[in-house]
C-alpha cells in the first residue's frame, strides 16, 4: 500500500468513527465510533511514521503502546456502560443524563 492510500483509509475510519459517533444515542455505538475514531488516528500515525523514517522502530513501538491504551480505555468504558445498564436499565445518552456533574 502507498502512503496516500493509507491515508485515505485513515480518513475513511475517522469519518465512519465521527458519524457514528454523532448520530448514535445508545452508548455502545458512540464508543465504537469514538473507537473507529481513534484507530483511524492510529493508523495515519503510523503510515506517518514509516514515510518519515522507516528503518526506525520506534514508531512502532509508539503505536503499540497507543493501541494498548486505546484497548484499556475501551474496556473500562464498556464496564462501567454495563455496570449503569445493570443498574438503571439504561443505555441511551438521553436517559443518563443524571451522571453529568
């Protein structure tokens, strides 16, 4: 794959991501977006990183460790989404909007 095709991909999973992420009231699906989102970042980076410099590992290493991070955030969300779902029986934006501060 070329760097411009790449990039169009990153595009094309940013866009998705911020659709879905706009359109959606049920949490999950803004999550999911959020996460398209993020992985469109991700690999826009890292397609980045191997025009700039690509006998360095570092940048892949950078990249690793973003999507670690990415892994862990998503899966404390989704916890605490169920843990309010079990709780209040909600899953829409609109129905929690007590958990504002």
């Amino acid at each position: 794959m070329t760097f411009e095709l790449l990039l169009v991909l990153a595009a094309g999973l940013f866009s998705t991501g911020l659709y879905g992420a706009l359109s959606q009231q049920s949490i999950v699906m803004i999550m999911m977006g959020i996460e398209l989102m993020i992985g469109g970042v991700i690999v826009a980076a890292a397609d980045l990183w191997s025009f700039l410099s690509p006998a360095a590992p570092g940048g892949q290493v950078i990249v690793v460790a973003a999507v670690l991070a990415m892994a862990v955030e998503m899966a404390m969300g989704f916890a605490v989404t169920t843990a309010i779902y079990r709780a209040r029986q909600v899953d829409m934006t609109d129905m929690a909007e007590d958990l504002k501060g």
